[in-house]
C-alpha cells in the first residue's frame, strides 16, 4: 500500500472511531409520538412567574450575613413565611442552556447539542412554555429564543436585549436585570392602556419568564465572592419584591398567582462553571402563591447530611430538594397544563398546597407521561430487532405496565391516596429505568464492533512497522504475497451475512460503517501473516531480553500516560522519571552540560502538573516574568548560535522585532487588566495588538531563515507572544520552561545517536532544511526510537494538562481572552481557548519533526509507532467507558477518549498534508530527499 494510500485510508478509520463514541453515548434520548397528559383536577393557579437567576449559587443566596441579616430580605421572609423552599440539583454540563431546557422541558440537554454552542438543539422538544396559554419572556438573547423558536403556534413572545450588552468588562453588568425589570413594569403599564393584550393576561394558563443574567456575568468578571456579584443578588432581592407587588396589584390580589424563583447553574469561586462542582450543581428553589405549601416549621433532624441548614440557619424550616427536571412537571401542575411530553422529571408533592386527590392525580398523570416516552421507545426498538434477539426490560413488560395502572386507579377510587402516590412514583422509576435500558440497548453490539476494528487497525499498522521498517529475514517466497482465495472469499461471506443482519433489523447507516469496518481491516492483517512468519525466522538474531524490556517499559509508560488522564500528579512522576535518562543511557560521560540541563528541564517542567487547574487568582505580574523568561532564553539561544553561524542581516531584524513583539504582549495583560479592575472597558489599542499578534503568530515563522535552529526559534518566539496574552497566571511560564526542554532534548538525541555509532553530530545551526538530503542516509528503526516515539506522545500529553485539564469545561477562566473580547461569544472564546492548549502540541510537535531530521529517520517509521501508542491509549480509554457504571465516570473517560482519537487524527492530518507538499516539492517544513 502507498503511504498516501495507507495515510488517507488510516484517517478514515480513525474519524470512523472518533464519531462512534458519539454515535453510541451521545445520541439523542428524546422520542416523539406521545400523547400530552394532563391532570383532570383543576388548577390552583391560573398564572405562574419563574424567575431564574443565572449563574446564583444556593450558599450566596441562603447565607447569611455576619450580622444575621440577608443579603436578599425579601426571598428570605418568603422563606421563612409563606413558600417552600430548597436545592435544586443540576447535572454537567452546568451551562446555561441545558440549565434551562432541564428547569422548562423537564429533560436533560441532548448532548449533542455542543456542537451548536448550547445555544440551538438539533432535535425539537416540547416545554411547559409550549403548552401555555401564552407565555412573556424577558432577558438574555442566548436563551429566550430558544424556546420562543420551538414553541407551536406564535403564543410564546420574547424581549431581549442586544447580544453586545453582555460584556464582561462592563462598568455595572447587573444593568442587564436592571433592564428585565424595567422592561416588565412598562410591560404591565402598556397593558393597562391595551385592551387586546388585557384580555390575554386575563386568561388562564399564563406563564412570566424573566431570565436574569446580571449574577452571572458579574461572577464571571469579578468572581462570586466579590462585591458586585453579592449587590447584584440584593438588586435581584429588591426587583422580586416590586415584581410581586405590581403583579399581585394588578391582578387585585385574586390569590392565582404561582411564583418559582430558581438558578440555571452555580459557579465555582473562580468564575467559571460548566462541570460538576458542587458550587455549580447546587442550586437554590423558592417557590411561593397560588398552590404552593406555606413555610412548614420543623423540630426533628432532617434528612440532609451536608450541613448547609445550620450553616444557613435553616434547620427550623423544612427543605425540600429536588433535582432540576423536577421544576418542569411542578410549574405544569401548579396552572394546570399538560406536562411536556419529553419531561423525565418526578412531581415534586411536598411543594404543593392542595387535597391528597389531587396531588395522587398529579402524579398519576405525571407517571403516564413517563410511561408514554417508555411506550414508544419500546416499540421503536422492538421494530427494529429480530424478535426472536429481542430482550424487553422485564420490569415493565406490557402485562406489568396495565397492572400498575390498574392498580393506581383502584386505590384512588377507594381514596387510598399515599398508596397510589407510592405506587406511581414506583412505576416513574421502573419507566425512567427501562428509557434508559432501551436507549443503551445497542451499546454493547455497537462497541464490541468498535472495538474489533479498533484492535485490527492497531494489528496492521504493527505488521506494517515490522514490514517496511524493520531488519527481518525474510524469505525470497514471501516478499510479495497474494491474498490465497479462501480468505478473499471468507470476507466476502462474512460481509454478505453482516450486511443481511443489518439489513433484516433496519438498522441506522452508522451501524453498517462500524460493523462491516473491521472485516477490510482484518483481512489486511490475514494477509500480512507472513511477516510474522518473518519476525518468527529472525528471532533468533533479535536481542530479546531488551525487546521485552522495552516493551515492559512502553507498557509501564502508557499505563501511566492513562493515569495521568484522571491524576495530572502522574505526569510529574513521569517528568522525575525521564530526568534521569541521560544517566542510565550513559550519555552524562560524552554530554555533561546537556544531561544536566536535559535533567533540570524535566524537574521545572514536572512543578507545572502539581499547580492547581482551576480555581487560580490572576497573578499578572507572572505574566510579565514569562516574557521577561522568553527574552533572556531567546537571547541566550541566538548567543550561542551566533558563535558557529552567522546571521543575515534581515534574520537579525526579524528576531529583534518577534522579541519586542514578545516584550509588547508581556505588558499588554498587565495594562488590560489593570483598565477592566478600574471599570474602564477594553482599551482600543490592546484589543488591536492582541488580534494582530494572533493573526500573524503562523505567518511570520515562514519568513525566518530555513537553517532549523532559527526557524525553531521563530516559531517559538511567535507562538509564546500570543500565549502571554491568553495568559492570566504562572501558566505562562510554560511555553518557555517547554522550550527549553524541547532544544535541550534535540541536542541529546544527537547525542544518543552518536553513542549508538549511528552518525556524526551536525549542529543545528548549520542544518538547512530545504536543502537536498541524501536518501541513503535514512536509516532503519531501531529499538531506542521506539522510546523516541514514547518521549514524543509523552510530551504531547504534558503539553495538553501541564497548565489545565482540557476535558473539564470549568478549566477555562474567561479572564484568558479579556486582551482580545470581553462581549459574551462563545465560539471565539472558546476558539481562542482552544489556541491556547494547542500552542504547546505545536512547539512539541515542530521538536518531533526536527529530532527526525537530526537523527536522520524517516518522519513515516517514527509516526507509525507513535500511531500505535496512541491507539493503544485510546484502545484503554474504551474499554474503561464499558467498564464504569455512573455517567459523571463515563463522562470523564468518553472525554479522554476523544482527546486521544483528536491528536491522532489531528497527527494524521499532518502527515498526509506533509506527504502531499513533499511530493510535489513544495517544501515549507520537510526537506528536500535527494536521490542519488
């Protein structure tokens, strides 16, 4: 097979596996079909208010003050007077937009909704919105439409204001809710004036919705712990109390208004939120009017072991929890409308003020509405499985379905009401069960398929490595071989069968990609079984103790690079390790200063896996240091070069200018963040240095010098200036401590090359790279480039989570792209996040590429075994998916997974696109091979 060939076909299949994690674990749970149910009792409430404060966390709201008063008086006497209350707990991803669809349609977000920001979901839905009456929404441009998008008809009617106002670097963000409640009074005086729209809030089944965005914002800017995030919750206070006088007013107090005053997620105390910290999962619920039970004083223990009702001096007053989705179906039932049809949430009872009649009808009604989503996710599963492979969820099969229902009916015919509460709520939690056991029904066929293929591609890609690359005995009968016929025919039949299967169960065109993928693998791995034939033949010339003390090793360190997935402190363990490499190789007697700079190098860099990933205070003047570091290193770099080649003159004006470039961008955070601390905005200048300097970060390096050292220091000094400005602390410190140790580690790999005998030291100074190499100079691999291969992906992981861990939303502080925009965007912020990690990989990866050109080897070999490592890991991270039981588990290893399959693919890529310049002598980076 062609490298092209081979590089284009591998790319496939590693796209192929990186999309199955998401077909298999983040398909959409939500299913159509059903029938609205509603609660045939009448309401007690014929309109409801929801207030969702963004971003409130529940200890801001609930603690009190050190003097024993409250920061929000009016929430609190409902409290403690005339509402229920309690903790509203959320799930990852805590973002604003699943936030919302949990507490308005009852359901967990669609996951694959990320693609679109959180902002749309792919799949339309239904929400209590959908089923009102009419419905008045307020606030932020981010969430309103949403809803007012994917209602029916054009009943639900959405106010925002300009996308441009949610700005970080604002002089006073809670002005955001300031707006909302200006924009509601003037909402209700208009009306007082317009009989058509009099006549509609007349009406029954009403819903007000104001989203509050101004607490958020401000403990994005400021942190929750900060002055203007604590005033905001008191103007909050202060406009919830004025809301519910004029409303109350305006309806002359006719006792049928609800209200729900909630949060759509936390924050943790540095300002970000997204995972599952308790700060940003623990949300508060006050809930009070129209059917809502009165503030119930209590004298025993409660059952909350987490100590926040002492904390809060709460423990006199009963709390009631409830997890997010349960808001939906309370709102529902409190105006009396149908439950949305998609809502997997359990009708909380202990918040409603009305007969056991009614409450066991609500839950009835409740229980048919999960059970109608259990209904037809059965059917849709059954039509699509042969019936006699068929296997239902045994707990509510249809026989036991009709019998808790009959059941239910008769204990509320003879008024035994806690019973058939308890049955119905047994009966929501063997239907939420069973959703579950159907929407994973395919998870393991589709998994083992994965998996087969997965192991077939690693298999070929070693016997291709041993093939092309490796000094075997071969014989003369096996240097070409030919597929016998039987194997050519076995596959046909196995593909024939699979594809019949498929196609009897109608099965999704994904499912016919994943299980028909490994039959080519696997037949490319049949038909190179003579190379192991080969390797068979050569054992006995091979040095096998060292092989398989390599391969104890190679083993040892993926199991660790695993490790440090889940414990970055692993990651400082491995750096230790490596320090000390030069001596057991025996390179300190032929390269002392190199082995002990290469050792120095790993122990700073190790410090950076031990600092905090989250949760840092901005430290500008560490900011400031790093440049000051990239200056004297880089100045160090060209004083050493300059002895052994010289530099032309326009080399020499680019240098100075990349390094003044540096020493701008180690200023411009300190002045950008000294202009927001003071309420200024983002000065005009800093946002113009910072987008230029980001434009021009991959362009410039292509006008430095080709001889590899400069070309290795222009990148570096490019890609650091624009790491300072996304830079808030000591992580900007990184990118020159890695530096260092990559231009240490290309120096002692020649070394090692020249201890193995392999060929003469050539500075890198005077290597050129777009001049001609001989093509006989290229060797073999050898054992030790296996390590080569190792230290490579070992590096790359430690690029990723030396500062952070990527694969936790709540890593990223807002405050990294304060130099470029401070207007809530989250594409280019998280693009320009996303920028930031991926800085490091590029220095490590142009290192890799320059040690393959030093030590004279083929950029393809050493790729291959690094495609093998990789895929070794990835291979790992599948397997513990399948293993782990508890979402927030698979959650964190799916993300592993894909950040493992993401650097392959993203390897792959630029291998194809580096064979493909080569080849047609377009020579940006590679050398030229020269044929003699």
């Amino acid at each position: 097979m062609r490298m092209l060939t081979f590089l284009l076909v591998g790319l496939t299949v590693h796209v192929i596996f990186f999309l199955s994690i998401f077909d298999i674990y983040f398909t959409s749970p939500l299913v159509h079909g059903m029938t609205p149910q509603t609660t045939p009792l009448a309401p007690p409430a014929s309109r409801l208010v929801l207030l969702v404060a963004d971003g409130l966390r529940a200890d801001s709201l609930f603690t009190l003050l050190p003097n024993g008063s409250s920061r929000a008086p009016y929430l609190r006497s409902v409290i403690e007077e005339k509402g229920t209350w309690g903790v509203s707990h959320t799930r990852v991803p805590t973002e604003s937009r699943p936030g919302h669809v949990a507490l308005i349609a009852g359901f967990y977000e669609d996951v694959s909704a990320i693609a679109k920001g959180w902002k749309e979901n792919p799949v339309e839905f239904d929400s209590v919105f959908n089923e009102t009456r009419n419905t008045w929404c307020w606030g932020s441009p981010d969430i309103l439409p949403m809803f007012a998008k994917g209602a029916s008809g054009d009943h639900v009617y959405a106010h925002t204001y300009p996308a441009e106002e949610e700005d970080f670097a604002s002089t006073d963000a809670s002005r955001l809710d300031t707006w909302v409640f200006t924009q509601v009074k003037s909402f209700f005086q208009s009306a007082k004036s317009n009989s058509s729209l009099m006549a509609n809030l007349l009406e029954d089944e009403n819903v007000f919705f104001l989203h509050l965005l101004g607490i958020d914002t401000n403990g994005h800017a400021h942190r929750p712990m900060s002055q203007e995030y604590l005033e905001n919750i008191g103007l909050v206070d202060t406009g919830v109390a004025e809301l519910v006088s004029m409303v109350e007013d305006f309806f002359g107090h006719d006792g049928r208004t609800a209200y729900v005053f909630t949060s759509d997620h936390g924050m943790t105390n540095w300002g970000s939120h997204g995972a599952g910290h308790p700060s940003e999962t623990l949300t508060p619920l006050v809930a009070w009017g129209a059917g809502v039970n009165y503030a119930h004083k209590v004298t025993e223990a409660q059952p909350y072991e987490d100590g926040f009702l002492q904390d809060w001096k709460l423990e006199h007053l009963r709390r009631v929890d409830v997890n997010q989705a349960d808001i939906a179906p309370l709102m529902a039932s409190l105006i009396g409308v149908p439950f949305p049809v998609n809502s997997v949430g359990v009708l909380p009872l202990l918040y409603l003020n009305n007969s056991d009649h009614f409450k066991a009808e609500s839950i009835y009604t409740n229980a048919i509405q999960v059970l109608e989503q259990y209904k037809i996710k059965m059917t849709q599963k059954k039509e699509t499985t042969l019936s006699f492979l068929f296997t239902p969820y045994q707990l509510l099969t249809d026989s036991k379905q009709s019998e808790f229902i009959r059941k239910a009916r008769i204990l509320m015919q003879l008024e035994k009401y806690d019973d058939a509460i308890s049955l119905c709520r047994s009966l929501i939690a063997h239907a939420l069960e069973g959703l579950l056991y159907y929407h994973t029904y395919d998870r393991f066929f589709l998994g083992c398929s994965v998996v087969l293929g997965f192991v077939g591609w690693t298999s070929y890609v070693v016997l291709v490595i041993l093939k092309t690359h490796a000094n075997l005995n071969r014989r003369p009968g096996l240097l070409k071989q030919n597929p016998s016929h039987a194997l050519v025919r076995l596959c046909v039949c196995v593909t024939v069968v699979i594809t019949g299967f498929l196609l009897i169960q109608r099965s999704p065109v994904t499912y016919y990609v994943y299980c028909l993928l490994p039959v080519p693998l696997w037949y490319s791995v049949l038909k190179e079984s003579g190379t192991l034939t080969d390797l068979i033949r050569s054992a006995p010339s091979l040095p096998l103790w060292k092989c398989f003390g390599y391969f104890v090793l190679v083993s040892f360190g993926i199991e660790l690079l695993v490790v440090s997935f889940f414990h970055r402190a692993m990651l400082t363990v491995g750096l230790v390790v490596l320090s000390v490499w030069p001596f057991l190789w025996g390179l300190f007697d032929k390269a002392k200063s190199r082995s002990l700079s290469w050792c120095l190098g790993c122990l700073c860099l190790a410090a950076f896996p031990l600092m905090p990933v989250v949760g840092r205070e901005p430290n500008i003047h560490l900011v400031t240091c790093a440049g000051l570091l990239t200056l004297f290193t880089s100045a160090c770099y060209l004083w050493s070069s300059r002895r052994r080649t010289t530099l032309h003159l326009s080399d020499r004006q680019q240098f100075f200018t990349q390094m003044l470039l540096v020493a701008v961008c180690a200023y411009v955070p300190s002045l950008t963040h000294s202009s927001l601390q003071q309420k200024q905005g983002l000065p005009l200048f800093n946002q113009i240095i910072s987008w230029t300097t980001l434009a021009s970060s991959m362009l410039v390096p292509l006008l430095s010098s080709t001889r590899l050292f400069h070309r290795l220091l222009s990148i570096f000094l490019s890609l650091t200036a624009t790491y300072l400005l996304l830079s808030t602390g000591s992580e900007a410190l990184f990118p020159p401590v890695l530096s260092w140790l990559m231009f240490v580690w290309i120096n002692i790999e020649q070394e090692a090359m020249l201890a193995q005998g392999v060929s003469s030291r050539q500075e890198l100074a005077t290597i050129d790279f777009s001049a001609n190499i001989d093509i006989t100079k290229i060797r073999q691999l050898k054992l030790d480039d296996i390590r080569r291969s190792y230290f490579f992906v070992f590096f790359i992981i430690t690029a990723f989570f030396g500062t952070g861990n990527i694969a936790s939303i709540n890593s990223f502080d807002p405050a990294s792209v304060y130099c470029f925009l401070t207007v809530f965007n989250p594409f280019i912020m998280g693009g320009l996040m996303m920028w930031k990690v991926i800085i490091p990989f590029i220095i490590v990866m142009c290192t890799f590429e320059t040690i393959q050109v030093a030590t004279q080897l083929s950029s393809r070999s050493l790729f291959l075994i690094v495609l093998v490592i990789s895929d070794l890991m990835a291979l790992h991270f599948f397997f513990l998916v399948q293993d782990y039981g508890s979402w927030l588990d698979i959650g964190t290893s799916i993300s592993h997974y894909v950040i493992v399959m993401s650097m392959t693919i993203f390897l792959m890529l630029l291998s194809v696109v580096t064979h493909i310049l080569t080849s047609q002598r377009l020579y940006l980076w590679r050398p030229k091979m020269h044929f003699p």
